[in-house]
C-alpha cells in the first residue's frame, strides 16, 4: 500500500523531548508553515506554568482547538505544515487531527530522566522543570491503533528529522544551509 505524504505533522510529546528543535528543523527541511504550540497559550496559561502550576484539562481545551484551527486552516489552503503540541492524552490527539488523513502526528518519546537532563540544561523557558512529573503523569502513551510515529529521542535532532522523513515518505527539498547571522543553537 502506498504512502499518502500528510499535510499536516504534529509533533508531540512532553515539554523537553525536543518538539520544538525537531519542529522547526523539519519544517525547514520541507519548506512548510511552522507553529509553535507555546505562541497559542492564553496569558493565564503562561503565568500558571510559570508558578509551576500544571494546567488542567479546562486550560489546555482552547489553547488545543486554536492548533487544531491552525491546522485546519494549512489542509484548507494546501499549504503544508508543521506544528508542536505536547498532546499527552489521546482526546487531545483526538482533537488535533479531528478524523483528517492527511495529519500525521510524531511522538517523541524518551524517558523521565533523559528529559529531565535536557530541561535542566534549558533556560529561558515558562515551563519549570519541576512539573515534568504532572506531565508523566498526564501522558497516554499513544497506543498502536492510533497510527501516530513513535520516535525514540536518543538520537540527535538531525537524526530525528531524518527520520520522520524517512518513515512519513517525504523528500525533503534542497538544504539552505546557514543564514548570515543565524545562530548555531
């Protein structure tokens, strides 16, 4: 059976799995539209993390229905495109991909201690390190029927990136290389 290349990747997983280094890297490796789940949480989502508060179900609803707006919005248009979201429970992946085909999300999965190495190496972030426990707690690790990419974070966000590609079917365009002035982080 032939490979259906999606419209739409949503890359998930815990905060400090690297959703967003592999996000951004993908997405400019195809040229496609990216959005960062953070820039979609209201201010009182942000000043609640940032006391180390975890957000409940009621909080993360409206900021999960403006992605999945956005990712409605990319299938509309045909214009492609990569988006971050933590996803940790099954409605909410539910809810993001709503029953469309052409969304395909990508799990990052990696263990507590790994992750929490990275987030303690991490600065300038809302999220504090110390609510990696409520997202452990709060994951549905995505089961087999839910058809979404499991990818180990073992490797490097290159490796990765290689990766996704490979196991979504997609043949990324030329490489840019680096801007003048762009950093190497």
């Amino acid at each position: 059976m032939p490979r259906t290349p999606p419209d739409v990747i949503v890359v998930t997983g815990v905060s400090g799995s690297g959703k967003t280094t592999v996000g951004e890297r993908l997405a400019e490796r195809l040229g496609w539209d990216y959005a960062e789940a953070d820039a979609f949480h209201s201010p009182a989502n942000i000043e609640k993390m940032s006391a180390g508060i975890p957000l409940t179900d009621e909080d993360r609803l409206p900021w999960l229905r403006a992605i999945a707006g956005w990712i409605g919005e990319r299938i509309e248009r045909g214009a492609p495109g990569v988006a971050t979201c933590s996803a940790l429970k099954r409605s909410y992946r539910d809810l993001l991909a709503a029953g469309r085909p052409g969304v395909r999300l990508v799990f990052l999965d990696g263990d507590r201690d790994l992750i929490a190495g990275r987030m303690a190496d991490r600065s300038g972030h809302f999220f504090r390190p110390a609510m990696l426990d409520s997202q452990f707690r709060d994951l549905e690790r995505p089961g087999p029927d839910e058809g979404v990419l499991i990818v180990p974070i073992g490797g490097s966000p290159d490796e990765i990136v290689t990766r996704v590609l490979d196991d979504l079917g997609l043949v990324p365009g030329p490489s840019p290389g680096p801007s003048p002035g762009s950093g190497s982080g």
